[in-house]
C-alpha cells in the first residue's frame, strides 16, 4: 500500500512538470537561437573639415649685427650696455685714432697746396698770352714793313722775330700744360682728403637701425681693430638686434610643404607668458633643410612692449588644408593595409561588407571620405579585426568622443 502511493505521487509530479513545461513552451515559444555579435558603428556625415599642422616654432630678432669699426683705434668712450634700446643713427661709441687726425691735415694742407699751384699756373698762363701778345705784334709789324717795302728789314731780323712769335705760343701751351697738371693734382688731393676725412667719421661706431643692445665686447681703453673684410677675425665692439619685430621660425615637414603658402593663419601660443595670438605666414624658404627634411617658414610679430625676447619657443598651429561639406568618418573607424584604406559597412540586412575608401584631408581624430562611401552608410567604428565580411552583426551606435570632450580627458 504504501509503495503504491509513493508511485502515484511519483506520477504526479511528472504529470506537474510535463504541464509547467507546456505551459513555458507555449508562452515564450522555442528556444532561442545563438545570439548575435554587438557591433559599434557610426554613421557616414557631411560636415567642414579643416587639418592643421602643430609644430615648435622660435623667436628670432628681425635682423641682429655684430658692429665692428672701419679703423683701428682705443674705445674713448661707450655709453650703452646689455639690454639698452637704441634709436637708429645713434652713437654708441668713439674710437681715438691721432694718427688718422693727423692724415687728415695732412691732406687738407695739400688740397691748399695744390689750390696755391693752381693759382700761380693761372698766372704763368695769363703772362705767356700777354708775352705772346706783345712778341707777336711785333713779328706782324715787321712782316708787314718787309711786304711794303722788300729789302727795308733784314732777313735775319725777321727769321728772330718770327721764332720768338713761336717760342712764345709754345710757352702758352706749356702754361697751359702745367695747369691742367695742377687742376688733376687738385682732384687727387681733394680725394685722399675725402676718404681720410670719411675714415675719419669711422671713429663713431652707430646704430644701423633701432633695436636692443644684446652683446657687449668692449669697455673704454680696449685697442679695436679695423675689421675689413668678413675673413678678419676682429672683436666687435656690440651687438644690436632689431626685437621690435620678431621672426616666429618654424619647421614644416616635407608632407606638409605643399600646403604652406603667404597670409596662411598659424596659432601662436607663448607657453612661457601665456600669450596667445593669430599670426600670418609671410615667407618661407621654398627649400628643404636636407639633414631634417624641413622648410623654414615665419610669421612676423610686432613686439613693441619687448614683452617677447629672442629665443623663446612657442607652439604654433599651421592651418593646411579646409574643405566645407564633406564625407566625414572618425579616424578610427577607416583601416590602413599599406596603401589602401578601407571600412567594414553594416549594410540594411546587418551584413558585414568591406568596401575600399579613397582618403581627402585626415585630422588628428577625423578623416575626409572622398570615394567609395555614401552619407548615412554605416560603418563599424572599432575592432574590425573580429569581424568578417558577410557576418550578420546586431548594430549600435558607437560613442566617438568630440575634439573638446578629448582635450578635456
């Protein structure tokens, strides 16, 4: 009896769980199938698109001179130091050369000398015309009385006459002669005293232009040689920079040189006094350095407060390329294979596809899409590697951080 009841109580529960089974059967249906693969992507937009080139650039005065003297002498005096302004023309400092003052007078006497000669040929001059004047009237009167009357004037008296007529108009010439002599003389002597006197005016060293004091060679009394060619090595007496106007230099890679062209905009920050500021390119070199494979560019910035020194960096952003509505993907979701780039599309039935892509302007975080793409195609964003194309993926929007939400992390 009692076995028969474990039996039927056995029965029963079978008959409890083949109902609950049923009943769960009915409800939610068949068993699921294998779930899919989540799949991150992004969709294809159009939107500006600008690439910027962010290189160290340096500060450099406009145009900077080491000022040597033309003639060799003692500092008499200097008045200016490091860090002293100067105005164009001023003099910074006096040489003392007594011989070249003496070389000077030396040639002022003979410019004198010469005038004094001048003047004395001037009068040789006017007496060998009045000589002439008179010996030639007298060899015309008596030509004239042996004419009228033949035999009245000796012959010997009138051959005397005529070679003193032509010993006299030589002495013109020879006057003459020794004049011009003289005036040439003149000329030279007035040279020598012009350069003497112009390598007097040496004895100043000036400022070529308006700028800063920046280097120191000499002090008073210190023997300056003359510094005549650029092969002397002769010690300057300063050095002046123009820092009113600075050159921002920067260094643009090979891959970028195309792009670099006058009046493009560059960002300037000055991370040493929190300056920032927009600059325009004004030259480049149109040359690359072939050690660093770079062109020299530069922006000119006014620097009237002196508030920039040579020689301080900044963090400069070129602006290269802008494009207004364009095909625009993350940069992350297009894959590089060597030189071809392509996507992993989610087409409408949630296949994957591989498709190749044509590359335009590619910032730091974005990329142009210039072929193989369409607006609103969906792309997988991340991971490509785990898919295959023709997989059936389920799709969902992928979060891509913007420029700002990057900077901010």
């Amino acid at each position: 009896m009692h076995r028969k009841r474990i039996l039927w109580i056995a029965v029963l529960l079978c008959l409890l769980l083949a109902a609950l089974f049923w009943i769960v059967r009915n409800r939610y249906g068949q068993a699921p199938a294998a779930q899919l693969r989540a799949a991150a992507v992004v969709a294809v937009t159009r939107g500006n698109l600008a690439s910027s080139l962010t290189v160290a650039g340096q500060f450099q005065p406009y145009q900077e001179v080491d000022l040597h003297a033309k003639v060799s002498g003692y500092i008499r005096w200097i008045k200016v130091d490091i860090g002293d302004r100067v105005r164009q023309g001023e003099v910074l400092a006096l040489l003392e050369v007594p011989e070249l003052q003496n070389q000077v007078e030396g040639a002022q006497a003979e410019v004198r000398h010469s005038q004094s000669d001048i003047t004395r040929a001037q009068s040789e001059v006017v007496s060998a015309e009045s000589t002439y004047s008179a010996v030639h009237a007298e060899y015309t009167r008596l030509e004239e009385a042996s004419k009228e009357r033949p035999g009245l004037i000796a012959e010997q008296e009138l051959d005397d006459a005529r070679a003193k007529d032509q010993q006299a108009a030589a002495q013109i010439g020879v006057a003459k002669a020794s004049l011009n002599a003289m005036q040439e003389q003149l000329g030279v002597s007035r040279a020598t005293r012009s350069r003497l006197e112009t390598m007097s005016r040496y004895e100043q060293i000036i400022a070529p232009f308006t700028g800063v004091v920046t280097k120191r060679y000499a002090d008073t009394g210190t023997l300056i040689q003359a510094g005549q060619d650029n092969n002397t090595n002769t010690l300057p007496v300063v050095q002046v920079a123009e820092s009113d106007l600075l050159r921002l230099r920067m260094p643009v890679p090979e891959s970028d040189v195309p792009y670099i062209e006058v009046g493009g905009d560059v960002q300037v920050k000055v991370n040493a006094t929190g300056r920032t500021f927009t600059g325009k390119i004004i030259r480049f070199s149109r040359a690359l350095d072939t050690n660093t494979r770079t062109m020299l560019t530069e922006v000119d910035v006014p620097n009237h407060d002196l508030s920039l020194n040579p020689g301080m960096y900044a963090e400069t952003t070129i602006q290269l390329q802008q494009k207004n509505d364009a095909l625009i993907l993350p940069a992350q979701a297009v894959v590089q294979n060597g030189d071809q780039s392509y996507v992993l599309v989610v087409d409408a039935t949630n296949h994957v596809e591989k498709r190749n892509v044509t590359l335009g302007i590619q910032t730091s975080n974005r990329v142009e899409i210039t072929g193989g793409l369409q607006t609103g195609d969906k792309v997988i964003a991340s991971g490509q590697t785990g898919y295959q194309p023709g997989e059936v993926v389920s799709p969902h929007a992928a979060f891509i951080p913007t420029a700002a939400q990057e900077v901010s992390e």
